[in-house]
C-alpha cells in the first residue's frame, strides 16, 4: 500500500497493453504426467497450466491470497518473499484460462511483485526454491503471452530492467530450462513462442459465446445481474477494457456507474485514472465511496496523500478500515506514528491488530510490550500478537517474539522465532539477536 511503498514500486512502470488471458486448453496434462518427464518443455503453455491446474483455482480464495499477499509483498524479507510469491501466484494463474481476477493495473504490477519476490536472494546464495521457480515460470509465460518480453526479444521492455539484470537473467534461465539441465535453457527461445489467442483477437464482441470470459470476470465481480441494463453497460464496458479500447470502455463504464452501479463506478475510476483523467477518477472514486465501496475510499485516501492534505487522507484510510478494509488501520498507524501521537499510534493498532492485519499485529504487540513493565498478563498479550505477525512473515515481529518468550521464561518457544529470524538471512536482526545474547 502506497505509505509502505518499496523502492522498485512496480506502479513507475510505464504503462502496459491491457492484459490478456490464453485460452484453455482441451487436454492438457496432469501435473504427474508432466513432471514424470525428464526433459519438460516449459515454454508450451500446457506444461504451465499442469503446474496450475484449474481444479485447483478457486475465485473467491485467490483473491483472498491475493490481498494477503500485497500486505506480505512490503516486509521484503526472504520467507514473506517466497510465500508472497505464491500468494500472489494463485490469482495469476486464472489468466491461463480465461478466467483472469486482475484488472487493470492490478495485473502488471502483481506480475511485478510476483518477479521480484521469485528472485529474492536466499540465505544461503544458491537456493533457488522450487516454489520460486514455479512461480516464476507462470509469470514468464504471462509476460510472454502479453508481448512484455525484453524489446531485445521482440516485445514491449516493460520489465527489462528486472529480467536482464545479469543475476536475475540467470535464475529465469534455470527456472525455464529442460528439467535436469539448467545450463541448456534459453529466454530468447522461450519468447519466441507464439501466444495464444486472445480476448482482443476475438471476433464481434456481440457474439455471446466471445463474451463468456468477461460475463465469468464482471459475475464474479457484481454476481449474476443478467438483464439488468446497468450490468449490461458494465459487461460491455469491461470487454471493451480487455480488448484496448479505453474511450468506449469508459463511456460504457459512465453509464453503468450513471444507472447505480457501484462496481462500474469504481471501474470507471480506475480506468479514468489509467488514463490520466485524474479529475474524473477522483469523481467516479467519490461515487463508489459514498455508496460504501472500501477501495475507492483507499484510493481517495492516496489521492488526498499525495496532494498533501493529511487530515483528508486520515479521514478516507478511517472511513475505509471501518467499512472492512483492514488495511486503513496500518495507514492510520503508520501516520499517527509519523506525527509522533502515541495515543492515536496505540488506537489504531489495536483495532488493526484485533482485525488480523498483520502491520498492526506487530505494531501492536510492540506496544504493549513496551506498556507492560513487568505485567505477566499484559506481556503474554503481547506475544500473542507478536507471534500471529512473524508467522506471518513479518520480521521486526520475529525478534519481537524472540525477546517477550525470553522474558516469559519460556525460552524453547523463543528459540522457534531465533531460527525464523536466521533462516531470514537478514544480518541486521541477526546481529540485534547477538548482540543481546540470544546467538
């Protein structure tokens, strides 16, 4: 989220073509058949699909992974990176079928965090886990068959800094080689594989059985609304978002949001600002708000940040962490914080904590530890949260967890948390465990 932005914020890419999905095969094989094999060839999107089989994917679940994912993607250490990478790999997947979940920028920058997270250095140098490979074999094969390939190998560069730097150029060589011989693969051979088909090569978009993936993404949007003129202009809206037409696809949008249509209202700010119309995004994202839609109340909130004005923004992170997003209370924690308001700090914590978002678990696990001065019951609290976070990936909560075990006196429990942090890799905290006698 934008107050925990990385360094490589994914949202600087220039902008992509819309994505698009490859269609699903009638027969392609089963991960055992696939992996009984000694020389996989996994530039053939089959082989991609056997490693994420449909049976497997479930709508509602991955985008739940999904956002779990983008809150992990911001600890930035080994373990969050590979969970993070699988994570987010589960709501990829669906566009190998046609079934795709993202929209809009949504999909290239969780293609993004999806590479970056794959090629995360492990602990020991040399590991490159299984997971990660798998993971960023789906996303290659996503790159390839939306012509983002390096422009060396006849595509549009959008991520050639990351694929062709020399240690990531590497690690993807292996992920796409023959199985057993690492050293015999080749990107260039792997990008030239034609795509598939695609939602913007099919034909009349009248046609209903042309329309099948967008009635499956906007169903699993808004429900089955069939007939209903609002969802109509929404569905054609959305198809013609897919296929690249921004113009029509926001007037279709404008309708369907001017009909009461708080997703379409939604949408159209999220492609009016796709588009650079920042007046009309901010607009169509007021609309979608104030009929309780909790990520245009994030968006407005971003909106409101970047321009400076704090107290707004506070107000739309509030409004949005009360509708449900739990994410509002990291930002509101992370701001109290900023303007060093401890009572504010110590509040939103503790609702953010008490709603399962891991920042605020941390945060306030941290706190009460802090406010505890020798409180058995008050420092057991404290663990409770501190360990939910670092099992969760979160690594000022490891060392956390570490500290309140030892201090409880129960230092087996404490030692669980020791080898979490080492297998992190990351020397500072490391060190901190060190230099206060737990190593």
């Amino acid at each position: 989220m934008p107050l925990f932005r990385r360094k490589q914020d994914p949202g600087m890419l220039p902008p992509p073509a819309p994505p698009r999905s490859a269609p699903a095969s009638t027969a392609s094989p089963t991960r055992n058949e696939t992996t009984a094999s000694t020389n996989i060839d996994w530039s053939d999107i089959a082989t991609i699909r056997a490693e994420w089989p449909k049976s497997q994917l479930d709508p509602e679940r991955d985008l739940r992974k999904w956002h779990e994912g983008i809150a992990l993607y911001d600890n930035d250490d080994y373990p969050s990176m590979m969970r993070c990478a699988t994570l987010l790999s589960a709501s990829l997947a669906h566009s190998l079928y046609n079934e795709g979940l993202l929209r809009g920028e949504d999909f290239p920058n969780t293609v993004f965090k999806v590479l970056y997270a794959s090629l995360e250095a492990p602990p020991d140098g040399r590991t490159f886990a299984e997971s990660a490979q798998r993971a960023a074999r789906l996303v290659l094969t996503l790159i390839r068959e939306n012509g983002w390939q390096p422009a060396s190998m006849g595509g549009t560069g959008l991520f050639d800094k990351l694929i062709m730097a020399r240690g990531s150029f590497m690690l993807l060589t292996t992920a796409t080689s023959p199985t057993g011989q690492p050293w015999d693969g080749s990107l260039k051979a792997f990008f030239a594989v034609p795509p598939q088909p695609i939602i913007a090569a099919l034909p009349d978009p009248a046609e209903a059985a042309n329309r099948e993936v967008v009635d499956s993404m906007y169903n699993l949007i808004v429900g089955d609304n069939s007939g209903d003129p609002a969802s109509e202009h929404h569905k054609n809206g959305m198809l013609l978002w897919a296929s690249g037409d921004g113009e029509a696809a926001l007037a279709a949008l404008n309708e369907a949001a001017k009909l009461g249509s708080v997703q379409a209202m939604k949408d159209a700010g999220d492609l009016a600002s796709e588009m650079g119309r920042q007046d009309e995004s901010r607009f169509w994202f007021e609309s979608a708000a104030n009929a309780g839609d909790t990520a245009a109340m994030w968006n407005l909130a971003v909106f409101a940040l970047d321009a400076g004005d704090l107290a707004k923004a506070a107000v739309w992170y509030q409004r949005s962490a009360e509708a449900g997003l739990a994410d509002g209370y990291a930002a509101l924690t992370q701001m109290a914080s900023d303007r060093d308001d401890a009572a504010a700090e110590r509040h939103w914590s503790k609702l953010g904590a008490e709603a399962g978002q891991t920042f605020c678990m941390s945060r306030h696990g941290l706190l009460l530890a802090m406010d505890a001065d020798g409180d058995v019951p008050m420092i057991r609290r404290a663990r409770d949260f501190l360990e939910q976070a670092a099992d969760r990936g979160d690594l000022d909560a490891m060392g956390l967890a570490v500290s309140v075990n030892f201090q409880l006196g129960d230092e087996a429990r404490g030692r669980r948390f020791i080898q979490m942090v080492v297998s992190t890799g990351d020397q500072e905290k490391i060190d901190m465990l060190r230099r206060h006698g737990f190593l």
